[in-house]
C-alpha cells in the first residue's frame, strides 16, 4: 500500500471485535477513516441488516447502499424494496430497518451529522 491510500476488497475487510455480528465488516476502523462512518454487512435471506433505529441522539444523517443482493427497508412505517445499486438516505430523527431478502445482501453504510464534527460511537 501506498502512503495516503488503501485498496482492500469488501470480503477481506474484518469486524473490528470477534464479538460483531457475523458479517459485519468494520470499514472505517480498517482504513483509518476519521471524518465519516461507514462499515458495511452482508447478510443472508431473511436475516436483519440494520436494526430498527434512528440517530436522533447522535444527529447523524445516514447512507444505505446495496452493493449486492436485495433488501427490505422500512424508513417511517413505509416498506421500500431496494435491490442491487439502491441507495436509500436517512434523516437523523426517522426510524428505519431494512432485511436482507436474497443471499448474500451486502449492504454500505455511511454516516456523520452534518452540523460538527463525527465522533465514533464507542462500539466503534
């Protein structure tokens, strides 16, 4: 690797703790990233890729990409199916979920609060 840039391929990119759920890959950690988060999961038919949440407590605005597969999100009570190349943006205050419904569904997250600076969450 080169200084300032790195190249790793989805698969090969780790949780940060052994203790994650199986499938998580902890992207910001691996690479160093300190302005945004971003980490991704890829999970099978029927099993959940983001919980039901919302980031009012930590004003993150976040950004749902499906890299592979297909997903259900419910964003506000309303059901959005989002397959390969969807991307789904989120307000900080509106719940939202989303299950994978083809194996694999891998899924990009990206987030920050758009008024100050990101902070980690501290399982990060």
């Amino acid at each position: 690797m080169s200084k300032g840039w790195k190249v790793a391929h989805i698969n090969n990119v780790p949780p940060m703790e052994d203790s994650f759920t199986k499938g998580w890959h902890s992207i910001h950690w691996h690479f160093g990233i300190q302005g945004f988060g971003v980490n991704a999961i890829t999970r099978s038919k029927g099993q959940w890729l983001t919980k039901m949440h919302d980031e009012s407590d930590t004003g993150q605005q976040e950004l749902f990409i499906i890299m592979e597969g297909k997903a259900q999100f419910i964003v506000a009570g309303q059901k959005v199916i989002a397959p390969e190349g969807t991307i789904i943006s989120v307000e900080p205050g509106v719940m939202r979920a989303a299950d994978a419904l083809k194996t694999p569904t891998t899924m990009l997250i990206i987030g920050a609060p758009p008024d100050k600076k990101y902070r980690p969450p501290s399982w990060a």
